[in-house]
C-alpha cells in the first residue's frame, strides 16, 4: 500500500537531524525518490539545541575571556557585564542563518518533506498524521534526548543542556553532574561567564574516554581555571531549594549550588515509534545493526545516535551519506568508529581521533606500541596565544600512527590532518616531510611527527 496518493518513494527518512537528513540528500544527488518525515525542526538536536549553539556560546565565552585578560597582551580590556539576551540573540541569529540554508537544500533537492511524528507500521512504511508513507527502503534517524537519572526530576533548578540554552541569566553558581564532553563544555562556558562550578563525575576523571594524559592535563588545566570537581564518587540524590539545589554523593558529601546541569550523557529516541513491534533488536533502546548499519529487517537502516557508538554529528551525517549509497549500490566503505574525529570545545580544547595509548596497547600488545608527547611550549603560535598544552602521538612499533591526541586552545582545528594521519595510516616519516606553515599550531603535528621519526627539530628528545 502507498500513500494517500499512491506514491512509492525509494527512501523512507524517519527524522530530520544530522543523520537523517543527510541520506535524504546524499538520496535525492543519486536521483532517487525520497520521503523525510520530523516532527520537530529539519536539523534536529545539533543545529537547534545541541552541536551550534553550545559552540555559539563558548564561543561568547571566549571573548569574555579575551576581554578580561587583555591588559596580558598590553590591551586593556575590562569585562563590563555578559548580557544573556545579547548572546542569545546572537546564538539564535546563527542557528536561524543555518536553519534556512538546509531547509533551502532539502527544498532544492525536490526531497518530500511531512512534518508530524512519524512511526514505523511496516517494514516499508511509517504512518504520519495519519498518513501511510511506503518506501523501498526505511531508514531510521530518530536521534537522542538528554537522559537523566532514576529518581532525579528536571524542573524548576534541575535542567539539562535543552534547559541551560535557553538560561536568560548568568548562574551564580553550578553543580554540573557529570564530567564528559557536554558537562565539561557548559562548566567551561559557564566559568567564562563568572559563575562558580562544581563538576561531579562518578567515574576517576574528566573526559574520561579520552586518553588518561588527555585527561589528567585537562583537570589541571580546570582547577587552574577555578573550576572545582569531585572525581569517583556517585550521586545520590538532589532536593531543591529555596535558593537553589542540594546534592548528595554516595560517601555522604553535600554541594550547593543555584542550579543543578544533569549533562550524564544522551539517550536513544526509540520508545513509542514501532521498531519492535516491525521485529527490529533493540539494547537499552538502541537500535543493533551489522557494519553495513542493516537492521536484519527488510530494507531498513538505522543511522546516527540510536546506532550504539559516538554520539557526534558528524558520524550521523557520515552513516547517512553511507546508507543512500549503499542503497543506491554503491557499496560504500564501512565506517570505522575509531577514525572519527572528537572534538571537547572548552577552554582548552581536546582534538584526538583513533587509538588511545591503552586501547592501542589492548589491541596491539604493550610491547607493540610507541607513545611521543610534543609540548605546545616550542610552538610559536601556542606561545602567542597563550595556550599551554601538548600532542601525543600513538603508533604501532616500527608501524603507523593510530592515534593522535590533543590539548590546548584551539587545537579542535588540527583534527582534520590528524584524522588523515589515523585513516591513511601514515607512518611518522609521512608526516615529517611534509612542510607545516610557521609560525601555526598546526606546524607542533609536523614538529611531533619529526620527534617520532627520529629527528626532532624544536624538541629536546
């Protein structure tokens, strides 16, 4: 059975976000027929409360950064107040500029847009407002929500990342529960903007999927910017009050603060949309797929953050341009998880992409795994900028570079030669004779490359 006008669309896109809208347009450039089906807004969570308005703000941050630290540089700057209406307005002008450009794309690619929530009633049909909606292939891009935890409430002080960007003030004060990339992104925006912040982690450190050198330079780097943080210990509970909230830890210590940001990861939007229901195996509400990102159902796909893995924009788009081609028989290469590049954008940044030195020595054996560190200290550029940090360099003895990982201001920028490096598995002799422009951050890859090779230039190795 069709739709109501007998229309048979070759791809049946269930949600509009990083994912799924880029199989409907990769789908529509291989001229095939295509359907997109969200309920919210085209972009989904990156674009309207996820990827570009955190960086909007941290971005704000960063000048207020600028502006109180100028007399440093001889500029004599003074921070006079952060008006959140002002970064808001600011956040929603580049998030609106965004919006109309993709909505421009979908509409000239002749892509069929239904606005409603959709779900699947067949393994070639979803059913929106009522509407039946057939394709030859289904591909689901249903996305993620910000979780919480058992017990613990959002309202009122209580608020996840969709709550905090919209704040229409600057906190006095922060309890951020949990230490990832999104908790520690919002404590760094927050901190920039005055107000005091106390991160609690369950697990040993910040960043934790991070190589530990990774994390442990980031902690420092966050005391230092008076960003206090408790390590290892689980939460127990939240009450909220006059002031603000009280929080709990299992071993019995209390925190205080105006509000509590729950940042403790994002969950799979699954629940409610008929996926069981089509047969298709799902763990804790993600949706389990083989390499190719099949479903072992019909002509049915899954695609971004309900895939178990990175939950990163990028690797959403990445699965939908790889899923309209492999539908289109292309026969893409598969997506390996560990070449896509993760970026934390806090003050400072990590940029790593591949094997972290544990994993790396997991997988290759101790002995078969060499690590460098190359300090942002002899980088003219860093220096110039202020920035302290380092690359580390992971590669397979006597073989290529596996990993690359990075820390310091800016150095989210690198990540596109790093993901090179890790993907075309060059070997440090690669990399070291290729000429890195100076005075960038970008030359400390070469200069690191140089030292792995043997012949460091401005290292004492």
């Amino acid at each position: 059975m069709a739709d109501t006008n007998g229309t048979v669309f070759d791809i049946v896109v269930l949600g509009g976000g990083s994912g799924g809208y880029a199989a409907a347009l990769r789908g529509a450039q291989l001229g095939l027929k295509v359907a997109l089906v969200e309920g919210g807004k085209l972009g989904g969570t990156c674009l309207h409360n996820g990827c570009i308005p955190t960086k909007a703000l941290l971005h704000a941050a960063e000048l207020a950064d600028n502006a109180r630290e100028g007399a440093s540089f001889g500029v004599h700057t003074t921070l006079d107040h952060i008006d959140m209406a002002g970064v808001n307005k600011y956040k929603d002008t580049v998030i609106g500029r965004l919006y109309k450009g993709l909505q421009g794309l979908i509409k000239s690619r002749k892509i069929e847009v239904f606005e409603g929530w959709g779900k699947l009633v067949g393994t070639d049909a979803v059913e929106v407002n009522g509407q039946r909606i057939t394709g030859r292939h289904i591909v689901l891009g249903t996305g993620s929500y910000a979780r919480s935890l058992p017990g613990l409430e959002i309202g009122g002080n209580i608020i996840t990342s969709d709550q905090a960007l919209q704040l229409d003030r600057v906190p006095k004060s922060v309890i951020v529960l949990g230490g990832g990339v999104i908790g520690s992104e919002f404590a760094s925006v927050w901190r920039s903007f005055g107000a005091e912040v106390t991160i609690i982690e369950a697990l040993p450190h910040l960043v934790a999927n991070e190589d530990e050198a990774l994390s442990k330079a980031f902690e420092r780097a966050f005391r230092k910017r008076g960003i206090t943080f408790n390590l290892g210990v689980r939460f127990q509970g939240a009450t909220q009050t006059e002031d603000g909230v009280h929080v709990t830890l299992e071993d019995g210590k209390t925190f205080d603060a105006e509000l509590l940001l729950v940042a403790v990861g994002r969950g799979p939007n699954t629940a409610n949309l008929g996926y069981e229901e089509q047969g298709i195996k799902v763990d804790r509400g993600f949706v389990l797929t083989n390499e190719r990102l099949h479903t072992g159902v019909g002509n049915i796909y899954a695609v971004g953050d309900i895939v178990p893995g990175l939950q990163l924009a990028h690797r959403g788009f990445a699965q939908g341009i790889f899923v309209a081609e492999e539908i289109a028989g292309l026969g893409p290469q598969v997506i390996v998880e560990s070449g896509i590049p993760r970026v934390t954008y806090s003050e400072p940044e990590i940029g790593s992409v591949g094997l972290t030195e544990a994993k790396a020595k997991e997988i290759h054996g101790a002995d078969n795994v060499e690590v460098l560190e190359y300090n942002l200290g002899g980088n003219g550029k860093s220096q110039i900028l202020a920035t302290a940090g380092f690359i580390k360099l992971v590669r397979q003895k006597d073989g290529p570079v596996v990993g690359v990982h990075m820390i310091g201001a800016r150095v989210g920028e690198l990540i596109g030669e790093g993901q090179l490096i890790v993907n075309w598995e060059a070997y440090p002799e690669d990399v070291a004779s290729l000429v890195h422009a100076h005075p960038t951050q970008n030359e400390a890859l070469g200069e690191a490359h140089l030292a792995l090779a043997g012949k460091p230039l401005h290292a004492h190795n």
